[in-house]
C-alpha cells in the first residue's frame, strides 16, 4: 500500500485489552510502514504531563483523531490501536475517515479462549515506562458496547498476529 491521498487507509484495531491488539498492530506497520497511533501510549503521556494519575475521559481518543487527521491529509497510512468500546468512538473513527476522504478498515480483535486471554492479561508486562496494565477484573468489568455496524472481526485465539496481519491487508486491498 503506497501513501498517496489515493491509496490512504485509516485501520482502526479495537478490542478489550490483552486480546492482541498491539501485536497485530506492530505486524501491520512492520510489513507497510504506516503512522502508528497507540491510545494507551496517548493517554499515558497526557496523564504524565497533567501530573494526574486519574482517567483522561476522552482526551486521548480526541488527540489520537486529530494526529490521524493530520496524517491522512498528508497521504500517509495509519494505524490505531485502541480499545474502542463505544459506538460515538467508532463513530468519531469514521468520521476522521470521511473527512480526509480516506479507506477505513474497522477492525474488532476478539480473544474466543477466555482462559488465554485471562493468562495473556495476568502475564504480560507494560512495555510503556511507568505504564500501569489493567488487571483480569478490571478488562472483565471494562464497558464494551456491542457492535451494530459492519467490521472485521479477528479472534487472535484462532489466528497468529502474522496471520491477522495477513486478513487485514487483504481486506485493505479488497476496496
């Protein structure tokens, strides 16, 4: 996929944490190199300059739609990586795509194998300095809204990160 206005697609990885968002992420952009807009790194950062350890609310989804915006203008690919639970956020997703007239892959990683996802969770170390994971308890009782449009759906319980990579560009190129 080259980065011109005409070839510019936004790929939007949702999914609780611990699914396998972020290493399907770092797959995509080593095969193409694309803008990679992570939120956890965002928020990280944004509670880091306040000082504040409490919730960011909707700020590091604004900021990541305004560097996404910025991105696709200039031609360039890019690629979030966010949990995305709620239907303005998706909404908001799309709207970043309409505005700079650029494709959009919607894309829900999901994790069938609820005892791998728990161990992936429990296991896994921040790879943001200072960065705090989300305990087991606290992605089991993360607000999700369902999806009610239309989107990719990936179960990393069934799928490599290599292999989802794989599904994504080929639904990029499908358009």
């Amino acid at each position: 996929m080259r980065s011109t206005s005409e070839h510019r697609t936004l790929i939007v990885l949702s999914g609780l944490p611990g699914t396998g968002k972020t290493t399907i992420a770092r797959e995509l952009v080593a095969r193409v190199p694309s803008v990679y807009l992570r939120i956890d790194a965002i928020e990280h950062a944004l509670k880091t300059a306040s000082g504040r350890a409490d919730d960011v609310g909707p700020a590091g989804y604004v900021v990541a739609y305004a560097l996404a915006r910025s991105n696709l203008a200039l031609g360039m690919s890019v690629v979030a990586d966010c949990v995305n639970p709620l239907s303005v956020t998706r909404e908001a997703w799309r709207a970043v795509a309409a505005e700079t007239s650029s494709h959009l892959v919607e894309v829900e990683v999901v994790c069938s194998d609820v005892v791998e996802h728990r161990r992936r969770v429990e296991n896994r170390e921040a790879d943001i300095a200072g960065f705090a994971l989300p305990s087991w308890e606290a992605v089991l009782g993360h607000g999700y809204e369902a999806w009610g449009t239309s989107r990719l759906v990936i179960d990393s319980a069934l799928v490599s990160a290599s292999e989802a990579a794989d599904l994504i560009w080929r639904r990029v190129r499908e358009r």
